[in-house]
C-alpha cells in the first residue's frame, strides 16, 4: 500500500493527465455511429502505433555496437510504422466508399 | 530543442483527440482521420530529427530504412485488402502495434531494473505487448480461416486463470527483486505470449467482434504504458485513447449479444448444453420462387432488407444494391436494417454495404428501425439467422435468449433467402422460417437475388 501511494505521490502529474486522458477518450468515443464502428477501429489502431514514437527512442538511445537493441528496435520500428501507415491507410480507403450521393 | 519537441507533441496528441472526435460522423470522419495522420506524422519526424543527442549516421540510417519498409509494406496490405478481409487485417496490424510494445520492454528492461516504476511499466508492456501479439495473430488465424474455429483444450478456464495469475506473480517477483536476466526477461515473454493464445482459441467465431475490440483496447493500453515509461504525453494520451475506444466497443458488441465479457472470455456458448440437438418440428415451411418475390416486392410500399454476413460470403453485396435502387426506382421505400453484430467486427456490414455504393443514410440501426417493422410490407433477409430469430424473445431455453433482435417478425410479410435449412453459425433452429407470414427463397444468395433482380426487370 504505501508503495502504491508513493508511486502515487512520485507520478501525480502523469496519474492526473491518465485519469482526465480516460474520460475524454469515453467522452469522445461513445456518441460515434455504428455506421462507423468499423473506421473507428481501424482508425484507432492506427492511433495504437504511436508506440512507434518509443520504438524510435530506443534506437536513437542504443550504442551503435549494441546490435541486439538496435536489432529488437529495427523491428519494432518497422512493425509501428506498418501499423501507423496500414491503419490509416485503409481506414480512408474505408471513408473513401462513405460518400452521400446527391 | 527539448520545447520545440514538447509542442510537437501538445500538436500531435490535440490532433488525435480532434482526428478520434471527427471520425464520429461520416461527413467528418475522412478529414478527422487525416488530421489524426498527419499529427501521427509530425510526431514521429519529431522524434527522429528534434533532439540534442548524439547520433551516429548508422542508426539514422537504420530508422530511415525501417520506417521506409514499414511504411511501403503497410500501404501496399492497405490498398490491396478486400473489404470482408478487414476484421483479419485490423488484427493482424494491431498485432503488430502489440509486438512493437513488447520489443521496447525487451531492449529497456536492462537498463531500468534498479527503478520500481520503470521496471513496473517495462514489464507489464512486455505482457500486453506479448499477449496483443499472439492473441491477434490467432484472431487473424480464425478469421481468415485457416484455423479451426474453436479449440479447447480441456479445463482451459482454468489453465487460463493460472497462466496468468502464475504471469502476474512472475512479473511481480522481477520487480521486487530487480533481478537482471536475459532468462528471466525472455521467460516473462514467452509466457505472454503463451497466455494470448491460450486466451483467444477457444473463444467462438460468433464472438470474434468482442475479441477484435478488446485486444485493439489492449494494444492502446500497452503504448499507454510505453508513454509512461518515457514520460511522453503524446504515446499516453494516443493510447488512452484507443484504450477507451477498444472498451466501449467491446462493451457494445457484448450488449448487442447479450453476453457479459465474462462469459465470452471463459464462454460456453454454442457448447454441448446449445439446444442444437432439439430438431423437433415447428411447423411447415412455405418456399417461394425468384418471381413470386419480385411481383410482391414490386408492388410494396415500404421494403426492409436485413443483411447478414452471408450475404458477404456470396459476394452479394452488389446485386443487393441493383435490386435496392431497382425499387426505389419503382416509387419503394426501401432501407437496410443492420444489426450492431452483422458482420464480423463491430460495424462491419456497414463497410460492405458502403462499398457497394448503398448511401449510409439508408443503412437503419436496430433501435431505430425496430419501431418500423410494423409499417413494413415485406422484409428481406438474406444471409442472416440469429439476429431474427424470434427465439431471442420468447424462448428462455435458447441460448441466444435475451439477445436484442431485429424484430422482422411484426412486418406483414417476411422474405428468407437461405441455401437449405440448415441452423445458423450459433446452430439454433429459428421459429421465424415457420412463421406463416414466411416465405422461403432457397438459394444461394447472389444467384437468388440475381434472379429477382431479372425478374423485377420483367415486370
């Protein structure tokens, strides 16, 4: 317990920004259409490959010579790319076909 | 630098939250997805080129080229995938996105073991990291069929509960004692991993939009808990976000099943308790042809048509549309009904329909079309069992009772197009095809309709 309210204590900005984070994502998400739902998922796991974002950290950190970081980086770095570009790639292809005819 | 970098991700996580915001409607929707790439974009640039480190050209080169293969490889599966292929394809890249968690736990744990939260958040991104990556890749192996279906091994509740209690104590155990093992790490992973497949096979394919949705919101999650790692706001609120859209999702394909996220995750549905076995006699069937169909129809004032998945397995979705714009041509008013569980991830008949040209504004959701089944002449359905049946109301024997239905059985007159009389995908024999306002068009879906659409033409 007291560790958990250290930690707490120790991250208070990051816990406030995670808390407030939740509830506009609730907010924002549950009026959306479920004419929609299918975008919307592909959409936001495209959102999901901003992990790319620590994936190129830890190659910009690795030693040159640590070829095991820079390996593991390589490939997650390709891997949330191919998930940031297919994601929103197909997710307009997907909006593309969404066009009301007059 | 370091503020320059810090606005560029304010900007970026703004246009997420704007982009997520837009997808909301569809006339929106297309521009929010690209306000929410370009921000992906800014991001990443960012990351590669704002900072005071320094770097050797090696490894700029090495993130040159993996972002250049990822990306070309990404838009090539994007622009070549069919539209029924989209629940496989969302679990295959978010599988992906779940890997790339994994990989950065692998290569930062090392160096964090000394720091209880580092090491907290490191770890428990390895395990969903692990768990998204496997679990989705046997979601994409069930999809697209090259899988069976379902695959229990016996007791797998409970060998579930303890792989991943044993995960939780194992990961607990590294934390606390901080130890500092390339074994020890690589276990933690494959146990992970282990635990996505044992936790997806033996999940039905009936359930398969519950299981897509969850893991989506778990692969937010992990990119969450990266950002917590690097204190980067942009990778927590960008995985938040996908997080919640993953739940709510999840929650909605549960209540338009009348499932609890329990019992799809240690589910018995479709089990050998299913009433399958009970084939006793409802009635007489009453079958009818292309023309008679099409005389009926064309002389209807409102017409309902109720797509289900097989109407995709047909490749029907075009000569659904023909006939559609045939009758509306013809002074009909004619809509779709759409279950929020047709198809096989959550609004996926929508998609189907969409690309076939049929205007979103005529595709109806279940509450909003349910009140007008009473004024509705006829209703159409083709390729869908279970979100008709009637069982679902009036039997608490059933196992799909207490499921929300399209309530098609209050319009005057019901039209099935079905290849045989064989139960649907849950395999519960449906009330409705002996209802005496039912007519049968056996058949299969395409040619069934290519042929009322030819005889409409006659008329």
């Amino acid at each position: 317990m007291n560790e958990f309210l250290e930690f707490i204590e120790n991250n208070l900005q990051i816990t406030y920004i995670l808390i407030l984070a939740i509830f506009v994502g609730v907010e924002v998400i549950k009026s959306i259409p479920a004419v929609l739902h299918t975008p919307l998922m592909s959409g936001a796991n495209a959102l999901s490959g901003v992990v790319i974002v620590g994936a190129i950290l830890v190659m910009l950190h690795a030693d040159p010579t640590d070829y095991v970081a820079l390996t593991l980086g390589f490939i997650a770095v390709v891997l949330g790319v191919l998930n940031v570009v297919g994601g929103f790639a197909v997710t307009d292809r997907m909006l593309q076909m969404f066009k009301r005819k007059k | 630098m370091g503020i320059l970098l810090n606005i560029i991700y304010l900007i970026a996580t703004v246009t997420f939250i704007v982009g997520l915001k837009m997808l909301g409607h569809p006339e929106t929707a297309k521009k929010g997805n690209s306000i929410a790439a370009a921000g992906m974009g800014l991001a990443i640039l960012g990351t590669v080129f704002v900072h005071e480190q320094q770097v050797s050209p090696l490894i700029y080169i090495l993130i040159g080229v993996a972002i250049l293969i990822g990306s070309i490889i990404g838009w090539l599966i994007a622009i070549k995938v069919e539209m029924t292929k989209m629940p496989e394809l969302v679990s295959l890249f978010n599988g992906f996105g779940g890997a790339s968690a994994a990989l950065i736990g692998l290569v930062e744990y090392g160096k964090n073991v000394n720091y209880a939260t580092q090491s907290t958040t490191i770890v428990s991104g390895i395990i969903i990291g692990a768990i998204t990556f496997s679990g989705s890749l046997i979601a994409w192996g069930k999809l697209n069929g090259s899988l069976k279906s379902v695959v229990r091994i016996p007791y797998y509740n409970i060998i579930n509960n303890i792989t991943i209690i044993g995960i939780i104590i194992f990961a607990a155990f590294m934390v606390t004692t901080g130890v500092d093992s390339q074994l020890v790490l690589y276990t933690l992973l494959a146990a992970g991993l282990i635990y996505g497949i044992l936790f997806v096979l033996p999940i039905g394919g009936a359930d398969m939009p519950v299981v897509i949705s969850l893991l989506n919101s778990l692969t937010g999650i992990a990119a969450a808990i990266t950002g917590i790692l690097y204190n980067n706001m942009v990778m927590l609120v960008g995985g938040i976000l996908v997080g919640s859209a993953g739940i709510i999702l999840t929650v909605a394909m549960c209540k338009a099943m009348n499932r609890t996220l329990g019992s799809v995750i240690f589910g018995a549905f479709g089990g050998a308790t299913a009433t399958a076995g009970e084939n006793k006699a409802l009635g007489s069937i009453k079958s009818t042809t292309a023309s008679d169909a099409a005389i009926m129809m064309n002389y209807a004032n409102n017409v309902v048509i109720v797509p289900g998945y097989g109407l995709a397995v047909a490749q029907a979705q075009h000569v659904i549309h023909e006939l559609e714009e045939m009758l509306t041509r013809k002074g009909v008013n004619v809509k779709y009904a759409i279950h929020p569980v047709a198809g096989r991830m959550p609004g996926h008949m929508n998609v189907l329909l969409a690309e076939s040209n049929v205007e979103y504004n005529m595709l109806v959701e279940m509450e909003d079309i349910n009140p007008q089944f009473s004024n509705t002449d006829i209703v159409l359905v083709v390729g869908a069992n279970d979100v008709v049946n009637p069982a679902a109301h009036n039997n608490p024997t059933s196992p799909i009772y207490g499921m929300p239905i399209l309530d098609v059985e209050n319009a005057k007159h019901i039209i099935v197009n079905k290849r045989s009389m064989n139960a649907g995908y849950a395999g519960i024999e449906n009330e409705l095809f002996y209802n005496s306002k039912t007519s049968m068009l056996f058949g299969d879906a395409k040619a069934a309709l290519t042929d009322l659409v030819a005889e409409m033409k006659n008329i």
